[in-house]
C-alpha cells in the first residue's frame, strides 16, 4: 500500500488505500495487537502483543514481529495522517519494542537462519526506516537493519543489495547485483546440479557466513530462485520438473532501474526498447479455462 501510494495510485485510489490501511491498523489496535481470524481467535503468526512475547515461541519471534508491528503502525500513521495511530506508535515505544527490534534475526543454531524471514524483515524495514524521524529510534532500527544485512551480504543477492543502498545510502555490492541478474538463465526450469566438487569453494575474504556454505552461486550454476532462496546451497535441483516464475528477477531488476543502480538499455533500434500498442493483450489474463480442481 505504501509504494502504491507513492507511486501510482490516483484519484479516488488515494483516498481508498488511505482507508484500507487504516481499517488493517485500527483491527490490530482494536484487537490488542492481535489479527483476528473469523473464529474469533488470532491466526497462527497474527500475534504482536505483550502476552505472546512472554511465551516460549513469543520470545524466540518478537524481534521480527516487533519489526513488523512498528513498520504497519508509523506506515498508517505517516500515510493517513491519523493521530489516533501516532498515539498507538508512541504506545509501542513505551512498551519497549524498538529494542526488540535489535535481535530480529536469530543466527544459532545456524539453520534457523532462514531467508524467507530475511526477506519478510527487508520489506518491514524499508517502511520503518523511510518513516521514522526520531533519530535515537533510527538509531535503533538502522543498527537492527545492519546486523541482518551482514547475515545475507555474503550471498550477493541484488535485491538485498539494492535495498539496502536505497535505505542506508551506503555502498552494498552493487555490481555483484548486477551481475547476479545477468547470470539468470532464459531457461526457467529447475534442473539438477552439483557443485560440491568445485575447487573454488571458499567464503571469500572480509565476508562471514553464520548459515555455512562457502560461496554465493548464480542462478546460471545452480537454478532459477526467489529471493528467499539461500543462494550458498551446492547441490539440488528437480531434474527440470519445477519452473520458478521470473517475478524475482524482475523485482530486482526494476528497482535497480527505479534507483538508478542499472542504466537504461542503450540502442539505436528503438523497437527494442518499447512495446507496441497491441503487443501485450489489455485487461489481464485469460480466464483459466483448464480442469477444475482436484
């Protein structure tokens, strides 16, 4: 909803998705911090509030859902200008989530390190830290942001990259970004590989890899991926019986262009830079017109 507003949305859609962000943050206030499923109870990862961060699994969860939490309540409140949600904000302040926020990313054991949670907290961040203008609490969140980013910089992935040189203004291996998203393969399918073997296998100088692992690969050796994908595993693949959609790549690939990070194609042959009027069939998809389902 944030990037829809700062970027596209017009007309009515402004004030529409002003109000649908305010119904999500009024229905996690309303509900103490809870995301009510219609039985009543909270569904099964809707749980920010104090009561569930004092159990078990609370404890090991509320760095990340502290993130969260404070991400979805300053967004409302920069974005509709509500003050009931700046009052909430300073609510959470007081209980103490910012330095929640510190230990996100749980590194031990190191196979708790898991990346579709690297990628769910990246996304948490971008709002947090574009939002927020109190700088001791930037100071927080930038330093939790920090420890994360270390966790995955060994991989080379573009969208991490790419995110954290919007976010931080700081360099982020923007070129291995790049050349991470020349190394897709046009070929789609999820073919088996190895690469165990190589002789070239060592975690290279200056980097750390808590995950284990000794290097980042491409796509091109090893399969197409999201960017929840550890890009460090040797060994895999399907036999080309899966197909991964190519929607990572271009995420990535556009914010590069958006920030300015990768430059425009350069040709002569306009026709390879634009798309004709009738090129890409308009309203959408074909209606699914297969079997039904199982």
């Amino acid at each position: 909803m944030a990037l829809f507003l700062e970027l596209a949305a017009e007309g009515d859609e402004i004030a529409k998705a002003k109000r649908h962000l305010a119904r999500i943050a009024t229905h996690l206030i309303d509900h103490e911090w809870q995301l009510i499923d219609r039985d009543g109870k909270p569904t099964r990862w809707g749980r920010w509030d104090p009561e569930y961060f004092r159990t078990d699994e609370g404890r090991y969860d509320r760095g990340l859902q502290a993130v969260e939490l404070l991400s979805f309540i300053k967004t409302a409140e920069v974005l509709t200008g509500d003050p009931k949600f700046a009052a909430a904000y300073r609510r959470l302040v007081d209980l103490g989530y910012p330095a929640y926020t510190l230990r996100w990313r749980n590194t031990f054991p190191p196979d708790s390190i898991l990346h579709f949670l690297d990628e769910l907290a990246f996304w948490t961040f971008a709002n947090l830290l574009r939002y927020e203008t109190d700088p001791e609490l930037r100071a927080l969140y930038r330093r939790a942001y920090e420890r994360g980013y270390e966790v995955v910089r060994v991989e080379f992935n573009p969208w991490y990259n790419f995110l954290y040189a919007a976010l931080t203004g700081q360099e982020a291996e923007l070129e291995a970004g790049v050349r991470h998203l020349r190394d897709w393969p046009l070929d789609l399918r999820v073919w088996s590989y190895q690469n165990s073997h190589r002789a070239d296998l060592a975690v290279p100088p200056g980097y750390v890899a808590p995950k284990g692992g000794s290097k980042g690969f491409p796509p091109r050796e090893t399969e197409p991926l999201r960017w929840d994908h550890w890009t460090m595993q040797a060994d895999g693949g399907t036999g080309g019986r899966d197909v991964v959609e190519p929607a990572s790549w271009l995420l990535a690939y556009w914010m590069g262009r958006f920030h300015g990070y990768i430059g425009a194609p350069e040709t002569r042959d306009s026709a390879l830079v634009q798309l004709l009027p009738d090129e890409v069939p308009r309203g959408g998809a074909r209606p699914y017109s297969g079997p039904p389902r199982p």
